[in-house]
C-alpha cells in the first residue's frame, strides 16, 4: 500500500515498477493460464504494466494484488 500511495503522489514509476515486480509472478501466471503460451504471457505482462499508468488514476485501489490480478484475467480475456 505504501509504494501504490507513493507512486499515486509523486507518479514516480520507480514506486510502480517496485511494486510490480513483487507481483510479477502473479500476473505472469495468470497470464499463462489464460493464453497457453509463454512468449504470449511475457508480452501481456509487459503490457499490463502499460495499462496501469493510465488505470491506477482512474480507479481508487484497496487490496493491489487482487486488483491486479482481475486487471491480468480482463486483459487477457480481451
């Protein structure tokens, strides 16, 4: 919560990009189990990434890690 609200403040993708890589694992699993490809995961995770520049200022954000993982399954189930 402390890296989203730093990043919310300063827009600093520094604090995201921290944040985005304690749940990598995450969002590249879900990935994976969506499309069935590695390389087709890797690039959704990438990305993601770029979603959630524009997304996080859009949306007030409780709980990130489940809040990522529903952005991971829509953006693969698009």
């Amino acid at each position: 919560a402390e890296l989203l609200q730093q990043y919310l403040a300063t827009r600093n993708q520094q604090w995201l990009a921290a944040l985005y890589m304690r749940h990598y694992q995450l969002v590249y699993g879900t990935c994976f189990k969506y499309l069935q490809d590695a390389e087709a995961a890797k690039d959704a995770v990438m990305n993601i990434y770029q979603e959630l520049l524009q997304k996080l200022h859009k949306h007030e954000v409780q709980i990130f890690k489940a809040w990522l993982h529903v952005v991971a399954k829509n953006h693969c189930l698009m």
